[in-house]
C-alpha cells in the first residue's frame, strides 16, 4: 500500500457517508454505507434529470442525517460521458467526488461472488468498497472558459480526424478510378482540381467531352490559370 493511499483512506472517518454510484445513460444506481462497510438502507435509483439528481441529493441528506454523518464522498466509474452531469451537480453542492478504476471494479466483483457479470446494484456497492479502501483517484473539472478550452479542443480533434477519413477515401477513389488525377492537377483539394472533380465523370466520360466545355466549366471557379493547355493535359 502507498502513500497516496494511506492518505486517501485516512480521509474516510467514522463520521464519513461513503456513496457508490453506478452510471447509466438514463437511470443512476446508488448505495451508501460506512468506513466499515455497513450498508445504509435500500439502493436509491435517480434518473439523469434535474428531477433525478434532486431526489439523489435528497436521499444523501436524509441518510446522512439518520446515521449522524459529517461528510459524504461519492464514488463512480469515469466511463463514457454519462458522469459529467452528476460530477457538475456534486461539485455546486460541495460534494466531494472521486473515480474508481473500472478494472478494479471488475476484479472486486469477481472476489465478491466469482462473477464479473453487470448488475447496476452491486457495481455500486463495489463501488462505494473500493473508496472506502482509498482506490480512487479526484477528477479535475474545468470551470468557465477553461471548460470551453477542453470542449473547444475535443471537437478540434474529432474535425480533424474526420478530415483525414475523408482525404484518404478521396485519395483511394482518385487512385482507384483516375490514377492521372495528380498528374494534371498538383492537389485534389485545388480549385481547379474541386471543379473538375465536380463533372462526376469517370475518365473514358471525360474524353468525350469538349475542350470548351471543360473550360467554361472549369472557369465557374477559376478565372485564370486555366486555358486551354491545361485542358489538354
């Protein structure tokens, strides 16, 4: 055991209300219990709405009250993106929130009853084991502008890696049906070489068309560099 651990888990006292919760698309399970492992009362399920994370706030409050708890600490997986709503709303309630190792939950469910199979109930009660144990880690959520920044930065890296599907599958068709292609223009994504593209013609279609044709349709885009010599090629 390190220290990194030693200090999270002297964080847990006997006055510490520790919650597990299991993060679905619509419906949250939680489970709540002490520094020893008791359980507190039955499962609170709260859907992920406003509603819902109401009635889970609620539920926390009561149960804290019923077992003169001081503080609380929410454990969950941080899979998928499913979690963000919950950690906002725990983080204006002053809450504290950690995340769980999902491959440590899914060797403590083999420990507990030799089977990693999913069930929403007892994912959150590992869950809510493996914080009382200290094996969590405290996420960082970005606030304001720097909370634009990281979305502002996935996006950017989502664009840019469809551009690079779409100009490889253009680059295979180009290779594919008009190998000549590259050879006539420097760059497919040229002007002159967007328009032509624009004929929607394979190359032996291409060939019955006429010099002036290509060049007035080619000049709906690109006024100069572009006579009749390029044509030719």
């Amino acid at each position: 055991m390190n220290y990194n651990q030693n200090k999270k888990i002297a964080q847990i006292t006997p006055y510490t209300l520790i919650i597990g919760v299991d993060i679905a698309k619509f419906k949250h399970v939680a489970r709540a219990q002490d520094f020893r492992g008791m359980e507190f009362g039955s499962p609170c399920y709260f859907e992920n709405t406003k509603e819902g994370f109401e009635h889970f706030l609620h539920w926390i409050s009561e149960t804290k009250k019923a077992h003169s708890m001081e503080k609380v600490i929410v454990g969950k997986e941080p899979t998928g993106h499913y979690w963000f709503n919950l950690a906002h709303i725990l983080k204006e309630n002053e809450i504290k929130f950690v995340a769980v190792n999902p491959l440590h939950v899914k060797k403590s469910k083999e420990l507990d009853d030799n089977s990693p199979t999913k069930n929403d109930v007892k994912d959150a009660k590992v869950l809510a084991q493996l914080v009382k144990d200290g094996r969590y880690a405290e996420p960082t959520i970005p606030q304001g502008v720097y909370a634009e920044l990281r979305v502002a930065k996935k996006i950017h890296d989502l664009l840019t890696e469809d551009l690079q599907t779409v100009q490889g599958q253009v680059h295979n068709w180009i290779d594919r049906y008009f190998p000549e292609f590259l050879k006539v223009f420097k760059k497919w994504e040229g002007k002159a070489a967007l328009q032509f593209l624009r004929l929607y013609a394979l190359p032996h279609e291409i060939a019955n068309f006429k010099e002036d044709e290509l060049l007035i349709h080619l000049r709906k885009s690109v006024k100069r560099s572009v006579g009749a010599n390029k044509i030719r090629e």
